[in-house]
C-alpha cells in the first residue's frame, strides 16, 4: 500500500472542526438517548396497557364446552383474543426492532461522514454513516445504515465525482469529504480526513489492536476490493480467490448482514445457508451478525448437512469421484427398478403401504426414465393410495371409538375443538381427521423418498459394496431433482477443502439458490479437492454463469509473517500481493539435530510469556497427540466443539486451526520429513503460517523443511 497522501488526525480540541464534531455528536447522543427512552416508555406502558386488556378481556372468556353453541362462543371469544395478541405483537416488533438499532447506535453513533453535493450548485449534505440507520421524528435522517445506498460513496474510496446504485439506477454525486471517527458512545477520540483515499487510517487502529477469540465486524473500514464483494449485484454464483488473512470471512459475513438487510421484506436468516469447515470455527465467527444487529444463518459443516439429510452413518464420500457420480447420472436413464428396491411404507408396526402396493404404484409409470418427473408422478400415486387407505380406517369402528374417548385436551389439541358429532356421516369426517393426524408422518415418509433403497440402488449402478454418503445424497438428487426449494443464498467458506463431488451435490441439491464460494487455492490442505477452474466449470454447469472476483491484500499478518508464507508461492503470483503496513517482529525459524534440545526449545517457545493467544497448529491429529503428550499442562488441547480462550497457549491440528487466527503461532515439526517439498505440504505450510497476525515460531525436529531457510 502506499503511503496516507493529505490525511489530518486531530484529537486537539483547539481545533474547531474536532469541537464542531464534538458537538455534533453530543446533540446527536442526546437525540438517541431520547428515543431510547420513549420506546421504552411506549413499549412499557403499552405492555401495560396489553396486559390489562389480556386480563380484561381473559375474563370475559369463560371456558365452556357444554353444548355445540357453547363450544363455538367460546371459540370465539379465544380467538378475539388471539388477534388481540397478535395486533400487540407487530407493534412491538416493530418498537423493539427500533429499541435494538438504538441500543447498537449508542455504543457508537456512527464511524464515517461523507459529504455530499447532490445536485449541482446546490448546497452539500453531510451523511453521517453507522452501524444501523435512525431518523428523528420527522423522519430525517440522523444516521444511514452501512448498507444503504448512499453509504457506497464511503466504501468506493473515490473522491469527487463519484456515484452509487439505488433500484438499479445510477446517481452521480460530488464527494468533497471523506471523514473517519474514532468514536465511543457520546465521546470522539479523533477524527480522519482523507482526500486522496489510499490509506485507511482506521483500518491501522483496528488492524494494531490484539485480535479477540472471536471474529470482529469490519463494517467501518471494509476496503474497496472488500466492498466489491459485500455490495456485489446479485449472481447466480460469485467464486472469491483471496489469499490468507484477505478477509474472506469477515467479507462472507458483511455480505450476509448486506443481503438482509437489501431482501429485508422476503429474506428470512434461515433461508441463507453457510457451510463451515469445522465447527470451532462456527463458533469462532458466531458472534459477529448479532453485533451489527442481524440473526445468524444456517451454519453447517459437511458433517452435519450429510446427517440432517439422514446419510449420516455412511463414509463421508471425501474420496468419491466426480465420474462416480457421472455413472449414477448416466446409469439411471436405463434403469428398470427391481421389486427389492422398494419398500413399503410403515409407522411403528404399522404397514400403511405394502410393498405390492408402492411396487404397482412405480410400474404403474415405469414409462416414464427415472428422474423429478416419475418422482413427482409416484409421490402422488402413493399419497393418493395413502388417503384411501385412511379413508378405509376411519370408517373402522374400533378407530371411531378410540377416537371419542379421547380426553377432552386431546380432542382440543388434534380438532381444535370438542367432539360432539351429531351422525354417522360427521363421525367418519372426524375420524378421517383423526387417522390422518395419526399418520401424516406417513406422507412425510413418500416426500422423503423412504419407499426407494437408495443404498440397493446406487450399489447396483456402480457395482461397489457401499456407497457413500456423497453418492447417496447425488443418487437421490437423480430422482428428485433439487434437495432445497426454500434456500435462497448458499455460503461456502473455505472451498478450497470441497471435492468435486461434494461441490456437485451442493450444486445440484441447491439449484435454486445463489452461491457465494470463498477459498484460497494456496490452502488446499487435503489431497484431492476441487481447483478453483473446475469449481467455476461445476458452478457454471447447473448455474448457468460465474462471477469471480480476487482479493489480494493480506490484514491479518504482520508484513514479516506475509513475506514469509507469500514466499512459499510462485514469484509470479508473490508480486501481485501486498500486506497493510505496519510494525512487526521477525519470524523465528530454527532446527534441532537431537529431540531433546528440540522439546527444550518447544517448550521454552511455549511457556515464553507473550501477549494473547498462542497456537501450537500440528500437521496432523497424530502428531497433535504426540505434542499433547511432551507438552503436558502447557497447552490446552482443541477439541471440535470447544470455542477458543481469549488467552493462553492452545495445541489443535491444522484441520482445525484453518480459518481461526492467533496472534502467534508456533509451527512444530517443521522438519523436511514431515514438510517435503510437494505442493500438498507447500500447502499445508503455508496455511499454518498465515495464522499468525504478530508472531511465528518454527521449530523442526532434524533438518529444516527445504521450503524455508533458517533465520
Ligand atoms: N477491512 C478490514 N478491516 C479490519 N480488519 C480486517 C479487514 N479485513 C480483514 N480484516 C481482519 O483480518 C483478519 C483476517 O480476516 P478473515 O479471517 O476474514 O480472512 P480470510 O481471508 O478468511 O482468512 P483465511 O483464508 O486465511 O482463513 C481478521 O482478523 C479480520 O478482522
């Protein structure tokens, strides 16, 4: 980066511009202030209100089930009741959806004011820029929300003419100031002016502090690059290449908070899914969508998505190949299914469907190939012949009478309302309801495919013993086309560690939905994962197009820590990155002859006190145990599941250090045998390094790994 060119910090308060922003910001606290306390008040004494209607209104309700005309006043009157609550309750939301943006304003109002000329020869407009957006009673507004249109003006960097989208159309505005604070709740620090955008001062401030244990909003000082992802248009699928400590992550999450907030009216959190590579990573950034105020999405790692689509107790299919699921495509043009590749569908000891039945069900359109449409043709036969069959039960009397000695809650929970069925003809429409609440995990069971062996199948069409969970997942995608219908973005963070095969299945199971994939090629820790030219081909296949954007600047690592792991790329690519620069400590890189000295220097390294977290990333869960052993109370051992401390020395393997960082990390085993000069372990070493924002530590047990040189 280059050097700041005519940027003021100023925290004198001689200096009238800091007292005018001072002013600004204290009657604009006030401001907040007031409207936190009315909301509350209103909610408050509305709440209040609520509850003496609810008391008022409770009771005048009397339950009385006594008589048919009974049953429906009373009825009735609950379900006055219900849309009293529910009138209640949107007001609330609302309030409290406003008390919540207020809250996260006064821990600090706001980081950037840009101004503005709209209109030529007009007057300019100062637009102050936070976390959340607010307006005053009028409806001015007091603050814009990062995400609003116009705050695009600050993440473009551009000063002067400049312009941003809103509803798809351009508007084109003169930017005369580009301002930065540094501000906590009522009290500004200092403030940033930069007129020629190139270094971000506030990014140094956030960039010097010690990281947490868990990751941080960047909201105020997302870089340009950055910003072209967070405020990308929306694609079918958009691939992110960014090197180590680029931002990824911190990017993939101020999209997810951008998306919300832009689809705020249709986009529910649960319809946005994330993959994760592991889940002390989940709940390393677990924390950074509710501090802007948004919910957290689905978050998932492959692990957990195969066993909530029930393939769970298969082998993962990390080493299924692409052609393997080309077989199961091709393969089932052709297929004739067998009688034993089908089951009947049961309830407990319940036969619902025999086996006879779902089997002349199937060949009742054995015309039609094997694919969504026989699927969905089949579905509806069984559902049809399920309905029958329930339409049978109900008029068994047995099941009429286990139905009216029911006790009256149940009868409430399942009907709504009590029994009382004046003949023959509304008993039988009772009972129907009632077989069909027994049974309806039985239609469940035909959606979800479970009158098809899947398992039966798929060993046939390849000829192998077992399948594997990605196979199984593919092969039912064969038959239906799409897994999810309600997804609407799938976030994959770290696809660099997806097969290909596995990106097939997530392709194909969300076809409906937009992908954002991020990943860096130089972190690809396991043999045999996809490459970034066939990731965009597999996208590009079911998606139609893909978008592809680079992120070249490292912010995690001290300018040291980036030259030393961007040395282990090829000098072409090495040129093209840069790190934030700032003040940093040599790596240290030695190599012991004899073990003892080398757990002598380990364990010094180790105990050695330091500032933050310290990681000890073994190469591999063996090697983690081995290290566990010579290291004894030292470390503390990462284990999935667990969460990071704030503080101390913490041992995991690679696997599961990937996409955390530390602010120094020591590298064990840094010997040649164990670190070859193969691209795998080039790799591998490159991703441990780049942990580390302040300090690395590499220490090997014989001679050094020829990938780097001693110092
Ligand atoms: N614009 C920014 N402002 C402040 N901090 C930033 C910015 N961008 C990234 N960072 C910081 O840099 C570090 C690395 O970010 P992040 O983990 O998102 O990168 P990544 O590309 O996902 O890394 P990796 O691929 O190496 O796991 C984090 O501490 C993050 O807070």
């Amino acid at each position: 980066m280059s050097e700041n060119v005519e940027s003021t910090r100023t925290d004198s308060h001689d200096d009238p511009i800091f007292a005018a922003e001072q002013d600004h910001l204290s009657e604009l606290y006030a401001k907040l202030l007031q409207i936190r306390d009315d909301i509350s008040q209103d909610l408050e004494s509305n709440h209040q209100g609520a509850k003496q209607d609810l008391i008022d209104m409770s009771e005048e309700v009397r339950l009385d089930f006594g008589g048919a005309d009974e049953t429906i006043e009373t009825l009735a009157a609950i379900e006055t009741l219900n849309s009293i609550i529910d009138a209640y309750n949107q007001y609330h939301d609302f309030n409290v959806d406003k008390l919540r943006r207020v809250m996260l304003l006064l821990m600090q109002p706001y980081f950037a004011k840009v101004t503005l000329e709209m209109r030529p020869g007009r007057p300019p407009r100062d637009v102050y820029i936070g976390a959340a957006g607010m307006t005053d009673e009028r409806s001015r507004p007091l603050v814009v929300d990062w995400r609003s249109p116009v705050a695009e003006t600050y993440y473009n960097q551009e000063m002067g003419p400049t312009s941003y989208q809103v509803d798809g159309k351009t508007r084109n505005v003169n930017l005369t100031l580009r301002r930065q604070f540094d501000i906590v709740r009522d009290e500004l620090r200092s403030y940033f002016d930069t007129t020629v955008a190139i270094q971000d001062s506030l990014l140094l401030g956030a960039l010097k502090r010690r990281h947490t244990e868990k990751l941080q909003a960047i909201t105020a000082t997302i870089q340009r690059e950055q910003n072209e992802v967070v405020r990308h248009e929306d694609v079918p699928v958009l691939l992110v290449n960014g090197i180590a400590g680029s931002g990824k992550t911190s990017v993939l999450l101020q999209r997810i908070a951008f998306l919300l907030y832009q689809e705020r009216k249709t986009l529910d959190p649960s319809q946005v899914w994330l993959f994760s590579p592991n889940d002390v990573f989940e709940s390393y950034i677990d924390t950074v969508l509710p501090s802007m105020g948004e919910s957290n999405p689905r978050t998932v790692t492959w692990r957990a998505f195969v066993a909530e689509q029930g393939a769970g107790e298969r082998d993962l299919g990390l080493s299924t190949t692409p052609e393997a699921l080309r077989r199961l495509d091709e393969a089932a043009r052709t297929l004739v299914l067998e009688p034993d590749d089908l089951r009947e569908i049961r309830l407990g000891d319940e036969t619902l469907l025999k086996a006879s039945q779902v089997r002349s069900a199937v060949e009742k359109f054995a015309e039609f190939d094997v694919g969504p449409r026989f699927t969905a043709l089949v579905k509806e036969e069984l559902h049809d012949r399920l309905n029958r069959r329930l339409a049978q039960m109900a008029r068994n009397e047995e099941v009429q009478e286990e139905m009216l000695g029911l006790d009256v809650e149940r009868q409430y929970e399942i009907f709504g309302e009590t029994l009382s069925p004046d003949d023959e003809e509304e008993t039988v429409a009772y009972a129907k309801r009632y077989v069909e609440h027994l049974y309806e995990d039985a239609h469940d069971a035909i959606e979800r495919l479970a009158w098809l062996r899947f398992d039966r199948i798929g060993m046939r069409l390849l000829g192998a013993q077992a399948l594997s969970a990605t196979e199984w997942l593919y092969l039912r995608l064969v038959f239906t086309g799409i897994g999810s219908r309600d997804a609407r973005f799938v976030m994959v963070d770290e696809v660099q560690d997806y097969t290909e095969a596995q990106l097939m299945v997530l392709a194909r199971f969300f076809s409906r939905a937009h992908f954002l994939l991020l990943g860096d090629e130089h972190q690809a820790i396991f043999e045999g994962t996809a490459t970034f030219s066939r990731i965009a081909e597999i996208f590009g296949a079911t998606h139609g197009s893909v978008d592809e954007c680079r992120l070249l600047t490292s912010y995690r690592s001290s300018p040291e820590i980036t030259e030393l792991f961007c040395g282990l790329l090829e000098p072409d690519e090495r040129r093209r990155l840069t790190s934030v620069q700032r003040e940093g400590v040599a790596p240290v890189i030695r190599s012991f002859d004899d073990r003892d000295a080398y757990l002598e220097a380990l364990r010094a390294a180790v105990t050695e006190p330091g500032e933050g977290l310290t990681a000890v990333v073994a190469e591999s869960d063996a090697r983690a145990s081995w290290l566990a052993k010579q290291l004894g109370d030292a470390v503390r051992v990462i284990r999935g599941g667990m969460s990071l401390p704030a503080e101390g020395v913490v041992l995991l393997p690679l696997r599961v250090a990937k996409g955390l960082e530390f602010d120094h990390v020591i590298v064990p085993d840094a010997q040649a045998e164990v670190y070859p000069d193969t691209p795998l372990a080039r790799r591998r070493l490159y991703t441990a390094l780049s942990r580390a924002t302040h300090r690395v530590t590499v220490l090997a047990q014989g001679p050094l790994t020829p990938m780097l040189s001693a110092r």
